[in-house]
C-alpha cells in the first residue's frame, strides 16, 4: 500500500514538474519565410523568430512539452528547438516533403509525405524512419489516438481516411469522405474522430468502434468555407472547425455537428490550437500574416497579432 | 541504409494491404477514342493510375479500352467514353443512337459550336473558345497594354494544390501537365471518384450524377460543376508573354462568378 502511495505521489510530483512551469509560448510555423514566430501569450507579444528551414508547416509539441517540432517541407526534414531556451537542436528525418504530423504518447512522430502518397513513423529517440505505410494521394491530415492504438490519415485528392494500427503499421480500415479531406481530431477517449473535407465542404464524425461515418454536415451558410483543422474542447461538448477562405472559425456541437456559432478572424484560416482549458483558441491566419486571439466564452475575435509570412500552424506550451 | 529497407518492405507492404480480396474487386473498364499518345492521352493515364492508387484500398481496378469511334456499334458494356478527336467526331458519337445514355467526353476541342448542340450527354472539361475569349475581355479591360493568353492549366500553377498534381504529372511523364492533360485527367478522375462512391457502372446513372450530383475536386478551386449544355464550370489561367501566370479569371469583382467566363446556353 505505502509503495503504491508512494510511486503515485512522486507519479504527480513527476506530472507537476513536468507542466508547473510552462513557457506559455504559441509557436506558429511561417510558411513563406522559413521561420518560427514565438508569442508570450500572457504579453500577446512576439518575444522571438527563429529561422527554421525551408518550407515550415506542420508543428507540434512532444509529450513532455520539453522539444518543439516543425516539419520543414523543402528541406525534408523535422526541425527541433528546445521550448524552454529556444535553441535549435539536431534536425530529424522525415522521408520527402513532410507536411502535417501528430506526436504519438511514446513520442513517435506520425507524419504525411505529401508527394510520396505515404505516412512515415519517426523514432525520436533514434533519428530513425521506422515505418512508411502507403496511402492515398496527397496525403494531409494526421492524428494519433490519445491511447496511441491507433493513427488516422487523410488523403486529400484520394478522399480518405486511413485508419493505421501502430503496434504493427498496417492500414487496417480505409473511409471515403466528402472531396478534399483535410483535418483530423479524435476526441478525449478517442472514440469519434472528426473530419473536414475542404471541396464538399463538410464536417464528418467517424465512430471509430465500426470505422464508418456517422454524421456528415455540410457548413454551406458559412460563405466561402473551406474546412480545415479541428479542435475538440476540453469537455468533448463543443468542436471548433477553421474555414481557410470562409476567414471564420465555426463552433458546433461535437454530438449533432450544429452550428452553434461563427466567429471571424484573420484571412485564410488554417492551424488552431486550443489552450489547456479551452479557454483561448489561437488560429493561424496565412493571407492576414497574423494569429488571432479568440476567447470561446465570448466566441469573440480578441485581437490579433503580427507574425511571419503565411503562417500555416501553430502549437501552445501551457 | 536502413531507410532504404524501410521502403523497400513498404514496397512490398503494398502487396500485402488488406483492402479487398480478388473477389471484392469491381474490374471497371473506360472506353476512349483517340490517339494513344499526346497530352489528353497521357492525362487519361494519369487519372486512371491515380483511381487505381486509391482502388487498391477501396476495392476496384479500372483500365483503358480504346475504341474506334467508326465502330461505336461494336461496343458491347460502356460506363463512359472519353473523347480526344474532332469535334464532328465528337458530335457524331455522342449523337449516336447507341450512345444516347452515355456520358461522352470532350477533352480536346474548344469549339462553341459543341456547347451550343446542348446535346445532353456531351460533357465539355476542356474550356471553351469563348470562356478564353472573357478571360481576355476582363483582362484588357484593365490592362489594355499588356498582351496575355487564356489557358486551362500552367505547369507553374500552385494553387488549390495545382502544385501537387504538376508534381505527379510531371514526374510520371516527363513533361509538363497542359490544357489537355488536365481536361484528361479531369474527366477520368471525376468518373472514378464517381464510381468509388456509388460502385455502380451504369451508363444512365453515371450521366445523372455526373449532371446533377458532382462537385468535382479539380484542383482548380471550388467544386466543379457542369453548366446545362455540358461545359465544366472552372477558372481560366491569363499567360503573360514571359510564360508566367499574370492573373486567374474571373479576374476579383467581376460579377457572376464562373458564369462570367463563356456562354451560358439554355437547353430547356
């Protein structure tokens, strides 16, 4: 009983330490000038740019929230910078083009290869290529199961999702969506996964028990909508969807796929992060060149600030 | 090294994919009449190895069966028939009797006079003369110096992930992707992703979804659409003389949209 007291309290103390002090720093990927935007969002300030590579898109964090990654696409190549010092480290492979990825619980990368038609699995640890799995064309979206079971794939000129086991890197379910799919999200225990398609211009919900879709909606009252990446609130309640060229971010129901509401922001809407709480929802804008501030109880735009050129993703330490 | 393996046994895990048994497998046959070479040829190609990429996970396998269209009686079962001749060819075919509910595709001729037939199963992916023609007009409306030409495609397009495609294209056939490379391609992807969807080769109701239920990823933008006699919806390239893209027409705050570029014949 004492050992179990014990190896739970120094588990939390473990957790605490890891997220007690966070850098509260939004990394946003700047797709047109090869650099990092990194904002204070406690100031709502850009406290630093870092030159990254050439091409940067897809960017996230690793589980411990220690190493920021940023798939560099024109130099095939996963850029690393500690969050804490800001110092660029070792660069990871990829395989060619890397374009959007998803950080597995064991640290694994999930990546698409977007010219390749394939996902690649990267061992952190080892800077090693550990799986390439087939796909559709034009490989997109990526998402890993919060369990890390599973890993799912959008193929965007091929109108799947690909459903990938990760114990032994095998498509084990194929779903054809509306045209153009493009991101992924499971919610908190994985068992929906949601999906946009940017040309049908719809919101997918997937069951992943039968991996069939059961709810489809289309977002035609938004004009100029073009989905594109998905954030699940914290409570699993409400689904916040980017509309690229619609410049909004939608809010709708996670269970009935409603639109609850459409909140404006910057010009072509692309990435999002959701903070810890889901309080604050940060989009990247890439025509505007800036990321929006939005608060979600309001479901209000509360300012924006100026980052690089084209702004494609974008990550929150907090 | 060791990354060469890797895609080595992921080459062979290609074969090995789970997707669908022999038997699950809808074997779908494209008739097409027109040479086996040049661009609308190649784009058909490329289309179709494209659906075969995605058959592999969803369960159909397509390949081309040319036709001479003198012999358009022969043809025993046909889902569509992709054309790449002249337009009275075209015009004839699609006329014939034999054809009547079948989809037939234009991809090599821009000639008005086959949208104003408003023959209903003639499907147009090449633009038209006179979508070219608009596409012009708008420009020397607002740059009467600058001379520019009107095109489909441009290996240099980048957008709504035109990129993408120039780069497989290009890389399965060693030349750029033009007019009539995209309008091949066009025709056969829209027909294969029709198929995957309602796994149903019947003529008739290939030519209602094609009319009615489509919104076609071209990668030219907004989902693709046929006007009422046959001709895609899509945006025209303006080419300057330095072989750039200077604009895409309907060039911003021209009223009407799509609809601004080409007739609009009625066919009630």
């Amino acid at each position: 009983m004492k050992l179990t007291h014990l190896l739970t309290s120094s588990m939390i103390m473990l957790s605490t330490a890891v997220w007690a002090d966070p850098t509260h720093r939004l990394f946003a990927s700047n797709e047109r000038d090869n650099t990092v935007s990194v904002i204070d969002t406690r100031t709502g300030e850009v406290e630093a740019t870092i030159d990254i590579g050439q091409r940067p898109r897809g960017i996230g964090l690793s589980p411990d929230q220690s190493t920021l990654y940023v798939a560099i696409s024109d130099d095939n190549a996963i850029a690393t910078v500690n969050v804490k010092t800001l110092e660029v480290g070792p660069r990871l492979v990829s395989g060619d083009e890397p374009e959007a990825f998803d950080v597995a619980p064991n640290g694994n990368i999930y990546l698409s290869n977007e010219d390749d038609a394939t996902a690649s699995v990267i061992d952190v640890v080892n800077n090693e290529i550990i799986a390439v799995i087939p796909v559709g064309i034009e490989p997109e979206g990526v998402a890993v199961s919060p369990d890390g079971s599973i890993a799912a794939v959008t193929s965007e000129s091929s109108n799947m999702v690909h459903i990938i086991e990760t114990e032994g890197h095998t498509v084990i379910a194929n779903i054809l969506v509306g045209a153009r799919p493009r991101g992924l999200q499971f919610n908190s225990d994985g068992s929906l996964l949601y999906s946009t398609s940017e040309i049908s211009n719809e919101v997918q919900i997937i069951d992943t028990s039968s991996y069939t879709i059961i709810k489809r909606v289309g977002l035609d009252s938004i004009e100029n909508s073009r989905p594109m990446e998905i954030a699940v609130s914290p409570d699993d309640s409400i689904i916040y969807v980017t509309t690229g060229r619609g410049n909004s971010v939608a809010v709708m129901d996670a269970t009935t796929l409603e639109l609850l509401d459409n909140i404006p922001v910057g010009n072509r809407v692309w990435g999002m992060a959701l903070s810890r709480d889901g309080s604050t929802l940060y989009t990247a804008n890439g025509v505007s060149g800036t990321i929006s501030v939005v608060d979600t109880q309001a479901r209000k735009e509360l300012k924006q600030i100026e980052v690089g050129a084209f702004p494609w993703g974008v990550t929150l330490d907090d | 090294m060791k990354l060469k393996n890797v895609l080595a046994s992921a080459m062979c895990g290609v074969l090995l994919l789970p997707a669908a048994t022999m038997a699950d497998v809808l074997e779908v046959t494209l008739h097409y009449a027109g040479p086996e070479s040049g661009s609308a040829w190649k784009g058909v190609q490329q289309g179709v190895d494209e659906a075969n990429l995605q058959g592999q996970f969803l369960g159909q396998n397509y390949q081309i069966k040319v036709v001479n269209p003198d012999e358009i009686d022969a043809i025993d079962d046909i889902t569509v028939l992709l054309m790449a001749t002249d337009e009275e060819t075209m015009l004839h075919v699609a006329r014939h009797e034999r054809m009547s509910e079948v989809a037939v595709f234009n991809l090599t001729s821009g000639a008005d006079a086959l949208r104003e037939a408003c023959q209903p199963n003639l499907l147009s992916t090449m633009i038209s003369d006179s979508m070219k023609h608009d596409a012009l007009g708008q420009w020397q409306e607002r740059n009467p110096d600058t001379p520019v030409s009107a095109q489909a495609w441009h290996e240099d397009f980048e957008k709504f992930a035109a990129r993408q495609l120039n780069t497989r294209f290009s890389r399965s056939h060693g030349i750029p992707m033009d007019d009539q490379a995209w309008a091949g391609w066009a025709a056969s992807k829209m027909v294969t992703d029709s198929i995957a969807r309602t796994q149903n080769l019947d003529s008739s109701d290939m030519l209602t979804y094609l009319k009615t239920e489509i919104a076609f990823d071209g990668q030219k933008g907004d989902g693709m659409t046929f006007r009422e006699d046959g001709q895609l919806r899509q945006i025209v390239l303006l080419i300057n003389e330095a072989n750039e893209i200077a604009a895409e027409a309907p060039l911003r705050g021209v009223s009407g949209g799509l609809d601004s570029l080409g007739q609009n014949n009625s066919c009630q």
